[in-house]
C-alpha cells in the first residue's frame, strides 16, 4: 500500500483549503479534486493516532468504525479499530464550553444584536458534537464523506461559528466573530451556507434546518445502499442537528420527520433543544404536547438528557444509544437553560435574542469564572481543540484511501459515484433529451417532462426525486426505477407524501450534500403556496432544486379555484435567483430541462401544463436558454406592426391569433417569453432583436395575473390574462368565459 | 312563556331562506335577522317533538341538552330533556346511506371527474353526523348556534353536498348536483362557503380545513367564555371535521392540532377518515406513523372505530364518547374503504380521484342492491329526512327563545354578542383611531400599528388575534387583555406558536364563524411564505382576516436575507382579492386598519417597518382608502415635472429627495401608491389626477423588486428597487449599499 507522508498530505490539504475565496464559497466543491490527488494513498490508521496528548487532555479509548484490506482474500473487511482520541475532560471540558459560550456573548454584545442564550445553552452538545462526536476535515469543508451538523435553530448561529473557529475551519476567524452581523462579514445573522464554508445549509426561518437535515440523511442512505460493497463503506456518515421548540412547532418538521420515520433514517440524530422558552415567553403558552412521544408515533427512537447544562456523560451515553439504534432516526430531547451561567436572565425569554449587556456580561463572568477579555481563547483549550486540524486530515486522507482501494475492485461504481461527488456532467449529456417536430403527437407538457425526466435519468446518476402524493399526476415517475424505501434505499423515485413543504426542503438538504445530486420534487402550481418558504431558501442558498410543477392554469378545470393558480407564475418571477420556466410543447420542455440541469447555483420552477398542447411551429430547444425568442415572424427589419407575447400553453392561442391578422395583412411577430429571467440576461442587442423599442404595438396573453407584463408590454399595449381567481368547470369553457383565447387578441389588436 | 305557532316560525324561516341570491353567498350573514324577528319566542321542546314517526324509521331516546326556564328563580337552569328523535336503523339506514353514495357516483359519473371514493366510504359516518348529530337550520345556514361541520378532505365534496341536499338546504337541488363541476353550479370540485350556503369553509387544499375547524371550535369556546352565563348556555355548540390521510400529513394539521390540544377544544371532534389509500396508492408506502398516538401526545383524546363502513353503532358511541371528554379535543380515527361497495375498485387508488365507469356504477349498483336510476332518492329515505327542515327551524326558534330570555336578563352582553353574531360596526368606530402631526414622534410603524390595534380593540368586541411567537416584536399584544389559555378562554390575545400556517387558517375559521368576529393574525412579513395557502384561501373564501406583519424590508438589518422579504410585497399585489398596505406613517397606518375593517369580503396585509420613521406632511388617513394620492406637489396644472411613486419606509427617501430636486428649480409631485388595489378601483378621472398620462418623467423607490412597478412608471421612468436578496448587517447600511437613498432618486431623476 503506497502511503505519502503525513506532512504531504497535509500540504496538499491547505493548499485546497487556502484556495477557498473570501466571498462566496466556490462554484465548484473541492472534495473530489482532493480524492483524486488522495486517491493512491492510504494512511489511515497512522494518521489517526498522530494526534500529541496535552496536559489537561485525557486520552481514552474510541472505537472509530474503519475499514482494513484483508490482502489475502482482497475482500474489504470492516472491522472496529481502537483508535486513541483526545476526549477534554474536568475543568478544560468546562473551559472548552465556556469558551464558545462567551465567544457568542462577546460576539453578541460587540454586535449590539444576535441570539446569545441559545449557544449558552447548547455548548455542551456543541462541545461534545465538534470535539468528541463528529468526523470532518477543517481544511477541507467540502470532504464527501464528512458527518454533516444543521443548526436548525439558526439563531443560535454563534454556536456554530464558535464551534468552527475552534476546530480550525478557515472560514471564521476571530476577526469574523468580531465582524458578527456586519455588512460583507462571513458571521451573518442566521447560517448562509454559500457564505460559509462549515455551514452546510441555510437556516433562520424554523423548521427548515430539521428537514434539511433529513434531506441530508436521505442522500447518505440512498448514495450508500448504491455505492456500499460487502467490506467496503465508502458512503458512511452521520447527519446531527439541532433544533429547538420552534422548528418542532412549525408543520414542515413534522411533515419531515414522519418521512424520516417512515424511512428509517437510522443515521439521523437530532437534538432538540428543550430550553422552554421562545420569544414570546415560557413555552408552556403555547406548547404542551408531549414531543417526545409525537416522535415515537412518527417511528423515531427518542432519548431525553435531562441535564443538558452540565450532564456531558448523559449526551455521551445519548448519542451512542442513538448511534446503536440503527433502524430509526433519533431524537434526544436535550434539557437547557438558554442563557446558562448569565444570573439574571439565564431561563428567561430577554436571554433569548438581545445582547445581555455590560453589566449582566460581567455578571456571567464572574458566574461562570471567566476572568478573560472578550472573544480570548485559553491556551488550553486552543491547544486541545488544535488536533481537529490533524484529525480532519487523517480522515479524509483515510478515506481516500479507502476510495482508491474501492475504485480498483469497482471503477465502475466509483466513476458514477464520483460524477455525484464532483457534479460534473457526463459528456453529451443533453443528446438524451427527447425532440419533437411538429407532427408529434400533441400532448401536455407534464407528460414530455415526464419524458425528459426518463431520459435524464438514464445519464445523471445523481437524478432522484418525486411528488407530494402526485406522482401519477404530475407525471413524475422513473419507470426504470422502484421507490426509494426503508428497504430500497437504492432506489430513486421519491415518495414524499402530501408534504410539499418538508418536500423541497428535503430536496434542499440533498441538492447541498453533493454537487452531482439532482433532486426535483413536483405538486401543482397551486400548491407551491405551501412550499414557499422551502423554495425560497433553494434560491437563496443556491440549491439546484427542480420543481417540477403541473397543473399550471385555469386549463386544469373542474377542481376549481382552490386547485388553480393565477398569482403563482408572477410570483416567481419577483422572487430573485429562481428561474420559472413555463415551456410551451416538446421542444421547450426539454430545453427547460437542460436550464435546469445547467444551471447549477439556482432552482428551477417548471411550470407544465394537465392539458394537451400542440407542438408549434418556431419553437425552439436552445431558444429556452435565451429565455425569450421568436418563434414566427412574417416582418422585414426589425419592425413588425405587432408583436404578441405568451407563454406555455397560451403560446398556442399566440399563434393562431397571428396567423389570423397576417391574414388580414398585418406584419406579426409571436414571442415567447418561456423564462423572463433568462431573457434579462441576454444583451442589449439582443433584447432589442427580439422587442424592439420602436414598435410598442404588443399584446400579451397569459392565464395568469396582468401585474408584471407591463413590463414587456409597455404603456400602449394590451395585457390579456386574469386578476381574479379561477372557478370550477372544464377547462375550455373557463378560458373562453375568461377571455383567454384568439378573439381577445384580435380584438386588442384592433384597438392598437 | 309566548308561542309563535309553529307553521308561522316555518314561514318566518323559509321567507329568509329563499331570498337567498343563487350566486355569491349574502353579503349579510342572515342569523341575526331571524334572531332578532323571533327573539320573542319559545318553541323549544313543542318543536322538537313534533316530527310524525315514518314506517321505516324506529324511535329512540336520544338525550340532547337543552334549557327549561325556573319561572320560580328566574335563572335558566340546564336540564337534560328526554326528545323524540327519528332515528334510521336496520335497512332504512342502508338505503339513507347508499343514498348518499350514489348521489356521488352518479354526480362524478356525469360530470365525467371527481372524487366519489371518500363519499362511498364516509357515507356512514356522514350520515350519523348529519342525520343524528349535528343542529342546524336548513334553512337558515348562518343560524349562529349551528354546529359547524368542515370537510377537510375537500376533494369529497360530495359527502356534503349530498348531504345538504337530503338535509333540504336550498343551495343544493337534484339539478345542482347534476351540474357538478360545471359553470356556474353550486357544486364546484372542491367546497367553496361563498358559493355554496351550508358551507362553512373552503376547502380542498389539503389540511386547510382541520386548522379552520380549530378556529372554529376557538371561536365557540371563546364566545360561550364570554357570554354565558350560569343557567344560561347561549354559546353551544359543536365542530365537527372529517378528515383523511392527506390532510394528515400536511404540517399545518400538525400545527393546528397542536394548539387545538394545548387549548383543550373539548368542542372539537374529528373524524380521521383512515382509508389507506391515496393518489398514489397506499398509504404504506408513505405515511406509516401511528396517528393516534400522535394525537395523544399532541393532548387530544382517540378513539378507534376499526369498522367505518358498517359499523354504525361504533360510530355512534365514538360521538358519544367524544362528547363525555370535555376537557380535550377528540380524534375519532374511522377506518373505511375508499370506494366502499365497488366490486373492483374499492380499496385502490382508482376508485379515488376518478369516476367508476360505467360498467363498474352498474357492477356496484349490484353489490349494494340499488335498482335505482341515477340521482333517485328512495320515497322513505327522502321522507326519513324530511324532519330536518322542522327540526332545524325548532332548533333556532328554541335558541331565539334562549336568547330573548338571555338579553332581557344581560341587555349589554346580548347587544355585544349582537354585534359579533350580526357583524355590525360600532357608531363612531373610526373615532378611535390615533391621530399624528409631524410634530409626533417618529416611531416604526409596527409600533403604530400596535396604538391601533389598542385602540380599536376597545370599540370592536369581535377584535381578537395575535402573533406567531413574535408579538413582542410584531407588537400586537392588546395590552387590555390577557392571553386566550385554556383556563381563560375569555381572553382575546391569542398564542399562536411558531405556527405561521396553522395560524392563518385558523383565523379563516375564526372570520368564517360570525360576521363580527375580525381576527388578525401577525408575524415577520417575510414569513408569509410559511402561510400563503392560508392567506390565499382567506382571499378566495372572502375571510376578512387582518394579517398584521412587521419587518417589511432590507430595514430589519442585521437579521439577514433569510428575514429580509424582497419579493413579498408584489407577490402578494399579484393575488386576487386582498389588499397589500404599505403604511408610511402613523396617519396611513390608522387609515390602512380602517380600510381592513372596512373591507368586510376580502383580506388585508398590512407590512409595516421595523425601524422608525417620520410623520410626513401631506400623508392622510383617508387617503389610504383611495389607494394612491398625491402628499406634495409644487406644480400647477397637473404637469410636474418629475412624479416620485412610493410606499411604506421608502416614503420619507422620496419626500427628501423631491425636497431636493425642488430647491433645484423643479415641479416634483410625490405620490404614496399606500395600496395598489385600492388605487386601481378608484375612478380614471382620479387616476388621472394623481399620475396624469402626460407625465412620463417618473421614479419609484420600494425596498422590494423591481417587477411590477412598470405598471406605473412606465417605460421612460426609472424603478429603483431591490432585484437580488438582502445582506446581514445594520438596516442603514444596506439602505445604502443597496442604493435605497435619496441619492439614487437624485441621480434618476437627472436622467429622464
């Protein structure tokens, strides 16, 4: 077995590490040009016990599951390897926890804003989880096969900036703690994963995290029922969070956690944080259900820690009681004090989102025997938590090994799993999506999504998802694949349940676990109402989410107004780094998927249609990723007598009405305008080739709400579509009795 | 005692009933009306017993709670009065129950879609509720003391609408449900309570209707808290909800039972409609959690009726159990079979969403022994059900009795119970509402909000609400009162939890209760997103909830972007029926909560700032109710040079700014556009006044996107805005870095 030096690795390590910009983090995630580099060496066990002991450390013996190649049978064998690892103990214990209890209070304070009291309270889990418990590589927070930790409660963010700033995480330093809430600073306000490197989700607004979390243990199964061999691990890790009484409060954790349940996510190990009080006061205004047995009905195993201020052996013996339960998730109801040490206002709402004070900072000072100035580290415990450095090198270094050893026994499977860890997309890729002409069989744009969906999971590996209980109807199904189940882990088509929201937070919590993971998830237009919160947070936190959305208009009939959107379109269009995306036949269904697909920092809404569209003429493919483009024109230079814009499935009535004025001698020209967002993205000229400036005679037609076409439209032209909400009956009737047709468009036109 | 004979309290009845409009449903809920024209009465125990015995039906005991006045004492006493009632058994029942299901078959049958899987298998229960269980007027549908009944699983609209129509409600005839899902029929995919009277609430969208009956049954324990008085129960009455699998797993079910639990609704009954399957097939593929169990834990008490098809007697003693728990809601989970006497489709998910076929209605009319034509209505069921529309009219004339007894003895209570039941405001209620010079301190508008919320309180007895765990910091505690608990349910500060969606629709079931009841709801605006189906079904049921949100922008600070709404705003200005208010001052804050009181059919949002702001010259309390006005201008004319369009915090920017530009020699006009809705219904003469065509020169200046401000800048104006998500620092530094300022108005303006 050839094994580089340890100081080699190392090197190789922060070299990767140092690279990491200072604003955003980077396009690419850099755990996989590591194992490539990495991925002859084996240095595991040596690396693993390289770790000096210090004064105040105890050393005691941690079973660390690994794995050791059986050289005669060439078999991986796993096999438990005692492992000597530096575990604080008596006072640098107390000291590590009380260090990242007052770098939050000094952070706090120094930010004249933030959330002390819940990372008072929760540092000793904190503690225990960053020291003790979890395996990552500081240098490189990008490693596949690290454990990943979601602060659901994302309030309580300087837990886990103190956390990353002791174990050695480049993204925050004292500076940044110092910079805490401040415009351009890496500390913001809740977790920003994409301003972050540590952070590995986006979470604040509650209950996101938790679902996440269960996204995040999803993929872990799913990649290691794939990818696992007998003896051979290679996807092995855990996923903890923290969430506290207001992500167990809001709908979408229970919606997650019943799935999680259902799955039996036994990685999953979730520590509520049970400090009793929430902005509003003590909990017991509001919240009197008993939590823990709510988990035990949703199929979770549940533990309650008692002491959780200073019973590190109850979390211990927690955690390993968790971990050795292995087919259900876990939840250890923790028992805080928010505000633990500060006299005053420890256990009381006013410790829970404003500064303490000088005064009361003093007090928890000399409470706790915390003689040091602000946002100081004890040597000690600098010291002690220095290893974590070492240690994160070691355990990727190990695993490479282990992934080299794998990829001899199965190049196969290790290069489709290493398009998961990498996101790079096969060559010709887009060559799978389906084309059409116009003597396609006409069709509806959820069945060529289904289509397309189908097509690309034949070549991206990393393609899995479902629907809310709509599969049959959202036409979302990989007919090649079975359900993803606590028993066909491998599998890829996602059952979600009528849970839209846990649904794309989940797909938010995959779609950040590895860059080649693709997750779509799918309901109805309408009922992206109940995921909102999810999707904004694939934008803003930069998921490739595909929500694959149907049923998009009026055109879906008798279910009436309740089951048909009119707002939900424009709606999108206002939220930023989303694209929606409303393709109107074959052609720009498929195109809408190759957006998707490519653009990798932002979600994509397709919005599809229940009824059957024609395949137009002019519609175009690569004319998507223009976002708009004309589709026919019988004008000379730029300058039609009217130019009519649609989308989807009023593209066609576009067409018709056009065809009928050319009749009549006019000069036409019929847009669409299939992603507006796209469209503002494209030059100038471009822009102006398509809208010219000059020509203000323009007509738009969508069912959906007028508010928004004004833009494109302009002060003299005609906006067709519907301020007022749908009504039940076939479809047709409702876009006749509606005006959504050709005769609204020849009228307006006459009236230019 | 006086006494109406019973043939003139009839007419009195049938008179109000049949001047019911065939469309919308009345403006003026219509119970107060009868009460007042029958307060008089006393038809009490004459009434109930005055059905004759049908040949087919036996006659039991059924004991129902009623009032017998103590001539002696004065006081009403309660006393358990023994009544005949009519009760269907043995083969009449079967016949009433296949009744119902037929009338679904043959309803989706010509309608060619629908839902008649849940009907079939609910029937019984549906029946034994309707039929046996719940008072009501048929017709009168608004008698206020009616029990309430909520289809949560919406899709089986035609459970309900079969039964109102055996019932004798008039909304519902034979043609009616022939007409399923047709233009303009009363009988939509999905119920609608402002199309259909005897609906209470609408719903469709899955676990909509088990938050609404919370606040429902919220309302009843909160009025009879209120009201009654010792021997005198004038609040009393029941909700009753069915809901299935799908509202199940939805979160905001979670949420809303929760609460439900901790408020100890004993009020409250729900059936689960346990039938294993959904759209996409069983339920075991999805959601295996133990629900009851998780009712348990939530603090509602269970029961199982392991055999919902047949077993009535089950049903029956489930009811009466439920009932004897006073302390806590109830969960009667019913296990049917969806599609119940369908020989190859019932239990599958075929028999859930589509219609049977006509072979298969002929192979069920089979089974169940039904010769029937489609939509026929055996003689003896149509005679057994007959007495409701006696019973019912009893039923109200009794309570009206109650009632007059009841204000004689508390004039002042009657008269404020008066005011809830009819929905009549106050003389004189504006007056309350504060006042603000320039010279008032500058103040967040949140802050304003909470002086009128205080102030209105105190003239609206109906006024009740509160906060998602942020009323410290939406400040929308009414510091009059204290907190609606389970021991003080008199109060009208209601805990809400971090529940933003269950919140919602519980105050659609709060507004839908009582014309008089206005409940507003609060949290950051951002967190709509948490709540936008139940916000979309207060805009399309014409639920008059106030929904007070704070935080309005990049203002908040140092939050981050994940509290910091951007497109909220205008998404919510592209959804029908509701009013988004943007307050720039004290004056428009008071004006913006006398149009949400005002605006008695549709819902308000009011976004309101975190951060302090002026009282500016020229803004006006009436002027919100035009939507849009003119607070300074320096030109003559109606030409300004420059119109500057604003709202909310970004008012006082365009003030400075205009100030500016008119010390350098122009005519600026500057315009607060408070709410886009309320502009657009005002005359064209008046829109002309405010932003005359000629003026092309325009700049806005919002804190929110761009998109959609084209409508009124036009295109050679300028749109300053914010197109990208928020940043975590302090709210005046993104305010700037963002280009909020003054400046950026300055520098436009030089460019047009």
């Amino acid at each position: 077995m050839a094994a580089h030096s340890i100081a080699a690795a190392y090197s190789t390590i922060s070299a990767h590490a140092s690279s990491l910009p200072c604003g955003r983090a980077p396009a690419q995630h850099i755990g996989f040009h590591q194992l490539t580099s990495l991925s002859s060496c084996g240095l595991r066990s040596l690396l693993l016990s390289h770790y000096a002991p210090k004064s105040s450390s105890s050393w005691c013996a941690v079973s660390i599951e690994t794995l050791e190649r059986n050289a005669a049978s060439g078999q991986m064998l796993e096999k438990s390897v005692t492992l000597e690892q530096n575990v604080a103990s008596g006072q640098l214990l107390e000291k590590c926890v009380n260090t990242i209890r007052f770098l939050a209070i000094d952070a706090v304070e120094t930010a004249k804003s933030g959330h002390a009291g819940m990372p008072m309270g929760c540092a000793p889990m904190g503690h225990i989880l960053y020291d003790e418990v979890m395996r990552y590589n500081p240098k490189n927070p990008y490693w596949f096969n690290r454990d990943r930790f979601v602060l659901s409660a994302g309030h309580g963010c300087l837990l886990q900036y103190a956390l990353l700033y002791l174990a050695g995480y480049d993204s925050i330093s004292e500076n940044e703690l110092k910079q805490l809430r401040q415009w351009g600073s890496r500390t913001p306000g809740h977790p920003e994963n994409f301003l972050t490197p540590g952070v590995e989700v986006t979470t604040g607004p509650l209950g996101q995290g938790i679902a996440n979390a269960v996204g995040l243990a999803l993929a872990e199964r799913h990649l290691a029922a794939r990818f696992n061999k007998p003896g051979s691990e290679i996807v092995d890790r855990y996923t903890y969070v923290i969430l506290g009484d207001g992500c167990q409060m809001e709908g979408i954790s229970n919606e997650a956690c019943s799935l999680a349940g259902h799955w039996g996510l036994g990685k999953l190990i979730a520590f509520y944080d049970d400090n009793h009080i929430t902005v509003d006061g003590d909990t017991g205004i509001v919240f009197t259900e008993d939590v823990n047995d709510r988990f035990e009905a949703l199929g979770w195993h549940t533990i309650w820690v008692k002491n959780g201020n200073t019973g590190y052996d109850d979390i211990r013996e927690a955690i390993k009681e968790a971990k050795a339960v292995t087919d259900r998730p876990t939840l250890i109801k923790v028992t805080t004090t928010i505000g633990f040490g500060s006299p005053n206002k420890a256990n009381s709402y006013s410790a829970h989102g404003s500064p303490l004070g000088t005064k009361e900072v003093e007090a928890t000072r000399h409470n706790l025997g915390w003689p040091y100035e602000p946002f100081f580290v004890p040597e000690d415990v600098k010291s002690h938590w220095s290893h974590h450095v070492a240690q994160g090198a070691a355990l990727e270094a190990d695993w490479n090994a282990k992934f080299a050893e794998y990829e001899k026994k199965y190049p196969e499977d290790a290069a489709t799993l290493k398009i998961i860890i990498s996101g790079e997309l096969p060559a010709d890729w887009v060559d799978v999506l389906p084309k059409y002409t116009q003597a396609s069989p006409a069709d509806a744009t959820r069945n060529l999504s289904q289509q397309c969906l189908n097509a690309l999971a034949k070549v991206l590996p990393g393609l899995l998802g479902g629907s809310a209980d709509l599969a049959s109807s959202n036409m979302t199904l990989l007919k090649m694949f079975g359900d993803f189940q606590r028993d066909t882990p491998e599998e890829r088509n996602v059952r979600f349940g009528v849970r839209e929201h846990g649904m794309g937070a989940i797909c938010n919590g995959i779609a950040q676990h590895s860059p080649g993971l693709i997750p779509y998830c799918s309901t109805d237009v309408v009922f992206t109402d109940y995921m909102r919160a999810a999707m904004r947070i694939s934008a803003l936190s930069e998921a490739r989410v595909m929500y694959v959305m149907t049923h998009d208009s009026i055109g879906l009939g008798e279910d009436g107004p309740t089951h048909q959107p009119i707002e939900h379109l424009m709606s999108f269009r206002t939220m930023p780094n989303i694209l929606m995306l409303r393709p109107a036949d074959g052609n720009e269904t498929a195109g809408a998927y190759k957006v998707a697909i490519l653009n990798r920092k932002r979600p994509s809404v397709l919005a599809l249609s229940r009824q059957e569209l024609p395949h137009l003429p002019g519609t175009s493919f690569e004319g998507v990723g223009q976002g708009g483009y004309i589709i026919s024109d019988n004008s000379t230079g730029n300058k039609p007598d009217l130019i009519v814009l649609s989308t989807g499935s009023e593209l066609q009535i576009a067409v018709k009405a056009a065809n009928e004025l050319r009749r009549e001698g006019k000069t036409v020209r019929v847009v669409s305008l299939v992603c507006w967002e796209l469209f503002e993205e494209q030059s100038d000229e471009y822009k102006e080739s398509v809208l010219p400036e000059s020509v203000t005679a323009r007509i738009s037609i969508e069912a959906g709400c007028t508010l928004g076409w004004q833009k494109y439209v302009g002060a003299k032209g005609k906006i067709i579509g519907i301020d007022r909400f749908g009504a039940s009956a076939p479809g047709g009737k409702i876009f006749k009795e509606y005006g959504i047709t050709e005769e609204s468009v020849i009228t307006a036109s006459r009236s230019l």
